[in-house]
C-alpha cells in the first residue's frame, strides 16, 4: 500500500492524473503497477486500478487474476469495482474511503445511486434498439464450441 501511496502522489506532482494509483500483487510480487491517467490520455476509464488490471492480465496472459489482491489508494469507484470484480480479484485493499473522495471533488454517488434504478429512470437516457438483430450474435454463443467463458 505504501508503494500505491508514493505512485499516488507522485501522480499528482508530475500532474498526469488523480491522486490514484493502484497495484497488483500475486504472491507477494508486484505484477502490474498504475495510477490514474484520466486527463493525461483524454480517457475516462483510465483509471489506476482499471490500467493496473489490464497490466497484469497482459503480463500473466489471462483475463482472470483469481490468485491475485489489489491494492488501491482509494475504494473503488462502480466501475473499477465491477472491473475487480469481472477479473475475479481475490481480495483488495485501500487506503481512502470513497467519502474522503467526494470531499476532494471525486463523487461518485450519482453512479452508485444511477446503478439501482431502472434503465427508463436514470438520468441518461437509454433505448433498446434492434433486439432481434442483436440477439443473433447471443445465440451463435450459445452454440459455439470455442468459447472461452468468463
């Protein structure tokens, strides 16, 4: 954690990004170190703990990191959660809560709170579009013998 810590304000110094930084540890070794480079890259997903996950799928050449834990400066935002989640992390830690996050402008409870409701009562508007056109890709899944499921 302190090397997330050191990567966080390191970030911040050199103004790359947030004060974020995540890392990925398997078996005590660092696999795959980040921070967030949100305003550097124009990119609203890269987030450190999202560019961490990535790293270290592409470094152990798999897109699960079950046997691995995730260290992060602050608790996850809805989507690095759900990234942690879909790369089947073992167990993560972090330093800031995600209060502490709002406090210095990163809020995020319009996620969270956006999450629970259904499509027609979010703030963003959203319509489903050719869903019989659509659901012919999900049923070629379905018969497919190459699948590699996650």
């Amino acid at each position: 954690m302190r090397e997330a810590i050191a990567l966080s304000l390191e970030n911040v110094r050199t103004c790359q990004g947030g004060p974020f930084a995540a890392l990925v540890v398997r078996e005590e070794i660092v696999i795959a170190r980040e921070v967030n480079r949100v305003t550097s890259l124009n990119d609203p997903t890269a987030h450190a703990e999202v560019l961490a996950i990535r790293a270290a799928c592409q470094t152990l050449r798999c897109f699960h990191l079950t046997d691995c834990e995730l260290y992060t400066t602050c608790e996850p935002c809805p989507m690095c959660l759900g990234a942690i989640y879909w790369a089947r992390i073992s167990r993560f830690f972090y330093g800031n809560t995600r209060s502490d996050a709002t406090t210095i402008g990163f809020d995020d409870s319009l996620i969270y709170d956006e999450i629970g409701k259904p499509p027609a009562k979010r703030s963003v508007s959203s319509a489903q579009l050719l869903a019989g056109e659509a659901a012919v890709a999900f049923a070629e899944w379905m018969r497919s013998n190459s699948k590699a499921l996650y």
